[in-house]
C-alpha cells in the first residue's frame, strides 16, 4: 500500500544516492518506523516530516504531495 509520502520518500533516497537505514541513523528514527513509511504502512509524525523535509532540504508540503515544488520558499 503506497501513499503520496512513500512515493516521494522513495524518490528523494534514489535521487540523492542514501538508503532509508542511513537516513533513519542520521535521523534518529528507528528502521523499522522507517520502513514502514517507505512502504507506504505509515505516515510519518509532524516532527519527523520536519526532520525528513531538513534532511533532504525540501519541503513539508512537498513530502506529502501537496506541490510539486521542492524548493523551500524563504
């Protein structure tokens, strides 16, 4: 089961060259909540969209299919 999340997750670690475990790692989440928003299982907290959106240097709204616009707006 996909959701708009796991699409663009999957995208932005094939783009940038990271796995899930890495980001999980860098990002204090545990792999098995990682996968289950890679898969599609789950979505992730407001507090993890901000890390996950920090991370990849996108936006909230971008994550979850909101816009296609992946630049930050400042």
């Amino acid at each position: 089961m996909r959701n708009e999340f796991s699409e663009t997750f999957n995208h932005l670690l094939s783009e940038n060259h990271v796995t899930s475990y890495k980001v999980a790692k860098d990002l204090g989440i545990s792999q098995g909540t990682m996968n289950e928003y890679k898969n599609g299982k789950k979505t992730p907290t407001v507090r993890n969209l901000i890390k996950i959106a920090d991370y990849f240097g996108c936006s909230v709204d971008y994550l979850l299919g909101r816009t296609g616009k992946k630049e930050i707006n400042r």
